[in-house]
C-alpha cells in the first residue's frame, strides 16, 4: 500500500483540492464538496494488484457527485466495490439510493452518474467490468444496492480486502496479480451470488472462489480438534474426493494444509514474549491439539526441537534493533 494523499500535509481548502486531484488519478474524476466545515481531513492509501486496485481511506464528512460532463471528460468503465469500515456511506445512482454501514457492502460504476455522501473509513476495490465474466446489463442491478458483507461470500470478500490491505508489507510483486485474480473471482461470486447467476462463472473463476472459501473456512476452524476433511466437505457442499482434487490442484494437501497452520500458529504463539506466562498446552489447545502428547510430537517433527525448548531459545533471542551493552 502507498499512501498517495495525507491532509496533514495540506492546510484548508487545499486539502480538498489534493484529495480531489489525487482521486481524479487513482479513481476517476468527481467533485466533491466539505459537509459542516470548510476544512478536509483525511488520507488515501493504495495497491495495484494487477488489473485491480484495492485502496484504504479515511475521511471528514464529504459529498461526491460525477456529472454527465465529467463522465465525458473520462470514463475508465470501472466497478467499484465499497466496503465501509465506519461511518454511513449513502449512495444514489441508476435511480436507486442505498445507506450502507459497516459489515454491508454496495457497488457503484463509473459509466453513470451518481451522487453520495460519506463520513468515516472504507475499504474500496476497482477493476475494469469487462473483466467479469457478468453482462453489464446484470451488474446495473446490483448497482446501489445494500449486500451483506457480514456473512457468506460476501464475508468473504471483506475478508479478503482486510487481508491484502492489512497484509501489504508480506507480498511480493509476484503475488499482486494472483491477488487481483483472487479479489475478482470473489467479486463476481458475490455478484452471481444475488443475480442466482451461478452458472455464468467460469468453472475456473468458480473453483478458485471455492478453494478461497475452503481455506478461509479452515483457518477460521483451526482451533477446532474436530476440524475434519468429512467436515469441511460437507461444509461447503462437496465431496470428499472432490475437496481433495481442489486442494491437489493449487498443490496442496487439505490435511497438510491443516496441520501446517495449527503449528504456525503454535509457532508464532510460543515465541510472542506477551504470552511467555501462557502455558504450552493451552497454545496447543488453542490450535487444535488437546493432546499435549500429539502436539510435542508434531511439534518436533515439523521444527526439530521440542515447544518448550523452542519458547526457551526464542525468548532469549536478542530482540530487534536492540544492541548490548559493552
């Protein structure tokens, strides 16, 4: 993420000037008004992933309008994607008004003007709409339209903005695209999803949606004992052989998988110096091994030492940027 416009770095009405300009470039062009002060605070961080954008921003109450001549002036025939972290979020376009808060999501397109008015933090991600696998005709109507963003696919794709948003510094430039990839497939499930247009989804575009709702099931279940592939098959709908054929088919094993995570996050658990006074079998317990036995054992197999000895020389590593004393 790069933070493209600060208000801090402006003074009165410039900053609404900065941040029209900068969201001119890194959206598309709108005018924008200061609702109940003629000062602008806020800020705007972005990521390209890829043929999509995913951006985070701040923001004093504000109204936004994109007119019929500025549609003309430019339109990058774009969908967004709105996902308000606090503060209502209200929309207008293609004849229909939405209020949106936290946990909701709504869509909006470049191509139509639209008015709206926002106060508070967002999460927003773009893309170009030729790129989902959706006629424009379907997409109009979910335009303006509140969707849930706290439960099933939607949740998901929350999920997954908070994630890449909150994540930036872990990826690679090798990553952005397949993240784009990610982000647009689960666009498009949320989209077929409340248009019951399923079927128009690539089997492809459907199957990476599905392995994300797989993995994303898992690590929320993690600390589950009774985390189970029969489980997690019937969770989602499927077989048993067909979860591990999509498993095989991003190079993974759905029980490795499994077990990799629990003991990653044991690993991390047992070196954090905030949980030093945290006994070891309710780490383990805590990631899904009720068994101190099973967990040591594991445990060595996958690193070598035993937990305790693992605590003992991660405790006692110098920590970073601080040097000894002569």
């Amino acid at each position: 993420m790069e933070r493209v416009f600060d208000s801090k770095n402006f003074t009165g009405q410039e900053a609404l000037a900065a941040w029209t300009e900068v969201t001119r470039r890194a959206v598309m062009p709108k005018m924008f008004r200061a609702v109940d002060s003629d000062v602008f605070r806020g800020w705007f961080d972005e990521m390209s992933l890829g043929s999509v954008q995913v951006s985070s921003m701040a923001y004093s109450s504000i109204t936004t309008s994109r007119t019929p001549k500025l549609i003309r002036v430019s339109d990058p025939e774009c969908l967004y994607v709105v996902a308000p972290l606090s503060g209502p979020h209200f929309i207008e376009q293609n004849r229909r008004s939405t209020l949106v808060r936290p946990g909701e999501l709504v869509l909006f397109g470049s191509s139509r003007p639209f008015e709206s008015y926002a106060v508070g933090k967002a999460m927003l991600m773009q893309f170009p709409i030729a790129l989902l696998p959706l006629s424009v005709r379907h997409v109009d109507q979910m335009v303006a339209c509140r969707l849930p963003g706290d439960k099933g696919i939607g949740q998901l794709l929350v999920d997954y903005l908070a994630r890449v948003t909150d994540d930036h510094t872990c990826y690679t430039p090798a990553d952005m695209p397949r993240l784009g990839t990610i982000g647009l497939d689960l666009a498009a499930a949320v989209l077929a999803h409340h248009l019951e247009r399923e079927d128009e989804i690539p089997a492809d575009s459907r199957q990476r949606a599905l392995y994300t709702r797989v993995t994303s099931f898992i690590r929320d279940h993690l600390g589950d004992p009774s985390l189970s592939v029969d489980g997690i098959a019937a969770a989602h709908h499927i077989s048993v052989r067909s979860l591990h054929r999509l498993f095989q088919a991003h190079g993974a094993s759905v029980r490795a998988s499994i077990r990799e995570q629990r003991l990653e996050g044991c690993r991390r658990d047992l070196g954090d110096p905030m949980q030093r006074h945290v006994p070891v079998k309710a780490i383990a317990a805590r990631w899904g091994y009720p068994r101190p036995a099973d967990f040591t054992r594991a445990f060595r197999s996958a690193y070598g030492v035993a937990p305790v000895e693992y605590r003992h020389q991660a405790l006692q590593r110098p920590r970073a940027g601080k040097t000894s004393r002569a």
